[in-house]
C-alpha cells in the first residue's frame, strides 16, 4: 500500500526586496515535516529559518543558506513521526540577510497558515 502524501501550504508571498516563497506542512505515512519553496533575487546570501510548531509546543527549526541566486531552491526539517492531523501543525519560515552594520533585517515570513482546512 502506497502512503498519500498531503500538503497544507500557506499563500505564495514576494518581498519588495526581491525574495519569493511559499512554505508547506507536509504527511506521509506517520511523518510530517516542513518545507519552503523560494527564489532568491536580492543579489546576496541569505539565511532561512524554518520552523515546524507540533501540537503541544513542540517545535523543531532549521537554518538553511540561501544563495545569491535567482533560481528556484527549497529547505525542509526533518520528518517527524506526526501526532494528530497535519492540520494541527504549522511551518514558518523566516528570511533574513546581514547589511552593513551587522544586523540581520527580516526580509520576509512565510507561513503554512491558509484560509481553508483541507490538504491539497
């Protein structure tokens, strides 16, 4: 028996600086994880932080580099065996990059969160 594999993704957002993405709550099977989709075309590197909220306040956040490049790439955390319904789960992911003077300005935040309850 094959498993179904459903995804619950939030809107495609764009930042005016040039930073595009999409973020998922995925299942298969027993597992859910967390994946986001960009594109990066702000001309610099960039960090991701991508972090998957389970039910109960467990949480589990990655940080992916994100090149300098206008080409489509993705971050995901590791699969967890899930608990409950991937509906009670949430992704978010956070892009950030350095300026000059050291800090690391939010550039855009995406999230799993949509306006109907179903996967797709």
């Amino acid at each position: 028996m094959v498993s179904k594999r459903v995804a619950r993704c939030g809107p495609e957002l764009a930042s005016p600086g040039g930073v595009e993405a999409q973020t998922c709550v995925l299942n298969e099977g027993v597992d859910v994880w967390a994946r986001t989709y960009y594109r990066n075309a702000t001309g610099r590197e960039l960090d991701a932080f991508l972090t998957l909220m389970a039910p109960g306040g467990r949480t589990v956040q990655v940080r992916c580099a994100v090149p300098a490049q206008d080409e489509p790439g993705t971050c995901e955390t590791p699969r967890e065996r899930g608990a409950g319904t991937v509906a009670a789960y949430t992704g978010v992911a956070e892009f950030a990059g350095a300026d000059e003077a050291g800090s690391t300005p939010l550039l855009l935040r995406a999230g799993s969160n949509t306006a109907d309850r179903e996967g797709s």
